[in-house]
C-alpha cells in the first residue's frame, strides 16, 4: 500500500472513531436516541468527544511535570475570559477538518454547533483577556502552568437592547452544562473568615499565633484542559466553587426554620455566585474581599499539598512555583503564604518572608494612584483578623528599611507605607504586593515606563531593576483561524506554522 493509501485509510478510520464516540456520547452520556437529540446535546456530544481525546495528553503533560519535578507558573487571577473553547481546543490540537467531516457524515453541522456554545463570562475584559492569552501561550510554549480563578455561576452581564436602551441580563453560562470542567471533590480546600487570634507558645517557648476563624468555606476545585497550538502540552485551568461545609442542617428543618436549615449553604455559595458583585454597598465590598481571599487562599493551599506530595518540607517552595498575581486581586496572598508558613509550618519570620518574597511577582494594570485597590481597615480586620497582624508586621518592617535608606523623608514614608493614614485608615493592596513581591511588571513598554517615572516612582527608586516591561500578550490565532481560513492557510504557506518561512522564494 502506497503512503497516500495508507494515509487515506489512517484518516478513515479516525473519522469513523468520530462518529462512533459522537454516538456514543448522544446515548450514553446525553440519554437520547438521534431521533429526540436537541443541538445542545450534539455540542455537549461533540464536546466530549474532543475533551477525551485531550485527556491522554493532559494525564501525560501531568505525569511529566512530577517525573522531572518541573517548576510551574501559577497564574492568580479573578478573571479568565477565555472565549468559546471548542473551536479554539479543535484548532489547538489540529482536530478541526476530520471533527467537521464526521460531523458531516453523521448528519451534523459543526459550525451550527460552535455557534451554539455558551461563552464563559468569567471576566469584564481586559485584565480576563490577558489572563487567556497568558494560559494560551504557556501551554503553546510547553512551559507548565495552573491557571487559577473563580467559578463564577454567573459570570459577565448578556446584553439585550430594547427600544434603543440597553438591559442587562444575568449570564447563566452554566445552565446548559459544561462539558469541559472535572470536578474534583477529593481535593477541596478549607477558607476560614473572621473571628479571633490567639497567642501560645511553641517548642523551646517561641510565641506563637493562632487564628480561629468564625466560619468555614469549603472550595471544590474545577479542572478544564488547556491545550497547547499543535504540542502535546496540555495545561490546566483549576477554578474554585464554594460550598458550605454542611449544606442542610436536620435540627433546623424539623423545628420549622426552613430557611435556617439551608441559610449555610446560601451564605458559602453567594461567595461564587457572580462575577464582581457591586460595591457601592458595605455587603458588596465585604463579598469582594472574600472572593478575592478565598481564591487565593485555597489555591496556596492546592500549591502546597503538590509541592509536599514529592517534598518533606516548604524550604524550596520558590523552587516548585512561580506565582504570579494578576492585578492586586490576589494581593492578599502575601500574608495568606506567610501565614501558611509561620502559623502551620512554624517558620521563623525570616525564612518565611524569604519564600514568600522569592515566589511571587506582581502585574500592575493601573497608573492612576486614585484607582488603586484599597481596602478599609476595619472590614479587613472584621474578616481577616490574622492576615491584619501580619500586614503590620510586613509594614514594620519595610518602613524600617526606608527609614534606614532614606532618612528624615517622612512623605516618602507615608506613600509607601501599606496603611493609607492621611484620612480613614485603607490598606492599599499595591503597596502590599510590590514589597511581597520578587518583580514588578507592566503590560506594555509605555505602561512600564510610566509606572517607573510617576505610578511607582518610590519602588524603582528603592528596588532599581524590579520593574520590568512585559508586553501584554495576544492571541490572534484563534480569531484569525476562525474568521477567515483562507487567509489561515495563506500565512501558514508564506512563512510556516511557527513564523519560519517555508521557501525562499
């Protein structure tokens, strides 16, 4: 047999193994014959079929990372507006022309399907957008990386106009289903709020704390694959969904207290409910600083049961991961990793800051000092009553360092102090991540430039080198591959697939 026969039949046989698993999926995962299938059972059908071709490779990439004990981005981020993830998984992996014609073999219109794809609003835009370009590249790139996130139920508003006025419509992205995601209940995280800390004393008399949280969340990771363009690679989107840690209280219900019996659950599950709640009321602001720590807090503590799984110690954490905070949302993971380390792992303070400091790196977005995340200092102290004592600490001692560089400079002082006293106390959440942070980047050259001449003058004069430009990267392919093939084909032909041309002609 001839290579082009033999290729022929190669791909024969695959479209065929198609339309089987599209069968398959329609009668045994959607529970329909052909005859009563609705286009959403087909998309979640054809979205299957795709997903476990991509779960080999993902188990593979997975299996490779703890074999060489690889060092791993970790990208923290409240938002990731990865767009529709089919056509651009069948573009990834080089699926898209046999998954079509099987698709048209078995009666099917792929791009109706596409079509019919609920987009994940998981995020407002740019800073969501970066987040996915960022996720794309990575896993194109073959370099391992978790991106890491909220499940919001509800994610960025659906947008109607009615009589030339816009109405906003809750984004139910999930009530069709989600074909992509695993969930993982065997890996849930507990994220306390609230409450009280207490000093005791460990071995050898050291002064110890301990906090003792209010209330419980549990947070049950979620996992969607991310494919590489063309490479084996598979990274990994892990996005939380809070759960109360009793959903229904027995005693309750037979008493009567109906609303009592279920009031847990609804008070840990309104903590991933929808995407940036408003903040213009005290509730909304105190809902965001949740969100915000019990993100960042259950996948610290995801970090760190990977990193003691192959170790017997946090000593060369840094070593395991790189974490890098998108924006100050993740902020909080400052004083979260610290107290991981000084209040679980009993790190003395030094040792504990140098981890803490050599791990994590900051993206700032914003240039205007008066956009600037902040929190008010007496809803922090009202739920993170721990990370407060340490976010004094951290500040102590920094300004110590200013003080020593920069004696007698009391205004320098005051804009670079974490606590804002020049009116209501704030705690300004940039501050905090660039001292906790081993590098500081803009997403653009005149961005970059800026921050070091205006936004964060002070840091690059005390840090010189720590503000670094990396160029906010972008994703053409898919829109490019999607809006128009032709010209696809066209540009792969002039200079190949990864930018080298093919002839010199």
């Amino acid at each position: 047999m001839s290579l082009e026969k033999e290729a022929a039949s190669n791909k024969k046989n695959r479209i065929n193994q198609l339309k089987r698993a599209f069968a398959y999926n329609i009668f045994y995962k959607q529970g329909v014959s052909t005859r009563h299938a609705s286009l959403n059972d087909y998309y979640l059908a054809v979205s299957q079929t795709l997903r476990d071709r991509m779960q080999h490779l993902f188990i593979n990439s997975v299996e490779a990372l703890l074999d060489k004990e690889s060092k791993i981005v970790c990208y923290l981020s409240a938002e990731f507006l990865m767009g529709p993830p089919l056509h651009n998984n069948l573009v990834n992996l080089g699926l898209y022309e046999e998954f079509e014609q099987a698709a048209s073999e078995s009666g099917l219109d792929l791009k109706q399907i596409i079509d019919h794809e609920e987009e994940p609003g998981l995020g407002n835009g740019g800073l969501g957008r970066l987040a996915a370009c960022y996720l794309d590249s990575l896993a194109s790139l073959q370099i391992p990386a978790v991106g890491y996130g909220i499940r919001y139920e509800y994610g960025m508003f659906d947008q109607e106009i009615e009589n030339g006025w816009q109405k906003e419509r809750s984004d139910h992205w999930l009530h069709s289903g989600n074909p992509w995601e695993i969930k993982k209940p065997d890996l849930v995280c507990e994220v306390g709020f609230g409450g009280h800390t207490e000093i005791y004393h460990g071995e050898n008399h050291t002064r110890r704390m301990r906090w003792r949280p209010a209330r419980v969340i549990t947070g049950v990771p979620y996992d969607t694959p991310i494919p590489g363009y063309k490479v084996n690679n598979v990274n990994l989107l892990r996005l939380w969904s809070a759960e109360a840690h009793a959903s229904f209280d027995f005693e309750d219900f037979n008493t009567g207290d109906y609303y009592g019996a279920v009031e847990e659950k609804i008070s840990a599950e309104t903590i991933t409910k929808v995407l940036y709640p408003n903040d213009e009321q005290f509730s909304g602001k105190q809902l965001r600083l949740e969100q915000q720590f019990f993100f960042v807090s259950c996948s610290l503590q995801d970090m760190v049961r990977r990193h003691m799984y192959t170790h017997k110690s946090l000593d060369n954490f840094q070593e395991s991961f790189t974490v890098q905070l998108n924006d100050t949302h993740p902020a909080v993971a400052v004083p979260e990793l610290m107290r991981i380390l000084v209040d679980e792992h009993l790190y003395d303070w030094d040792k504990a800051w140098e981890i803490t400091r050599s791990t994590l790196c900051y993206t700032n977005h914003t240039l205007l000092p008066e956009a600037m995340e902040k929190w008010e200092l007496n809803l922090f102290a009202t739920l993170l009553p721990r990370h407060l004592d340490i976010i004094y600490e951290i500040n102590s001692r920094f300004l110590d360092q200013v003080r020593m560089k920069y004696p007698g400079d009391d205004a320098r002082i005051n804009r670079m102090s974490i606590i804002d006293e020049s009116g209501p106390k704030y705690i300004r959440m940039a501050n905090l991540a660039c001292i906790g942070s081993k590098a500081i980047n803009g997403v653009a050259e005149m961005h970059t430039d800026l921050l070091r001449k205006h936004t964060l003058k002070d840091w690059n004069e005390m840090y010189p080198g720590k503000i670094r430009n990396i160029t906010n990267g972008v994703t053409p392919r898919r829109w490019i591959a999607v809006s128009n093939p032709r010209l696809t084909s066209l540009i792969t032909e002039a200079i190949g697939e990864n930018g080298s041309p093919t002839s010199t002609n």
